[in-house]
C-alpha cells in the first residue's frame, strides 16, 4: 500500500533534510514508524526536498513537497521543529 503524503508528514521529511536527526530525540526508522511509511520512502521524500532544493536529483517531485519546500523552508530551525515534531 503507498503512503499518502501529509503536510505534516512532509514537514518531517524537511526538517530531516535541512537538518538531519542529529538534535531530534528520534532516528529515521522511528521518523517513519511516526507516520507510518517505510524508512527507505522517508528517504526518498527527503530526496524531493534535496531534488527541489538543488535542482538535482529526484526529477518528479511532488508538487506538495514543492509547496512545503516553498512555504517552510525558510523558518529557523527551532520553529520548524516545532512544525514537524512539536518540540521545542
């Protein structure tokens, strides 16, 4: 069964790829356990982003990916945390 992206989900998968894990108290498998998909589809949504971000990569986007790209992408850390995970 495929996952269907939500917003909140790809707000996860941003912060991952502006980020990583590292200062989440989460890894990627349990990112993934959190909106029930796989680890290797989080990756591959984390590669949108880069895809969208770079120009590179990934040639068919979801065109939500771009809009979240667009919409948060430029928030602080901090508030994109809060975003995606709902931790400060």
């Amino acid at each position: 069964m495929t996952h269907s992206w939500t917003e909140k989900d790809d707000l996860k998968a941003l912060y991952v790829y502006l980020y990583g894990v590292e200062e989440l108290p989460f890894n990627i498998h349990q990112i993934a356990m959190m909106i029930d998909t796989t680890d290797d589809s989080l990756k591959m949504r984390v590669g949108n982003f880069k895809a969208v971000d770079t120009d590179a990569g990934l040639t068919h986007v979801a065109s939500q990916s771009v809009d979240v790209f667009n919409k948060y992408s430029k928030l602080s850390k901090r508030d994109l945390r809060f975003k995606a995970f709902g931790l400060n």
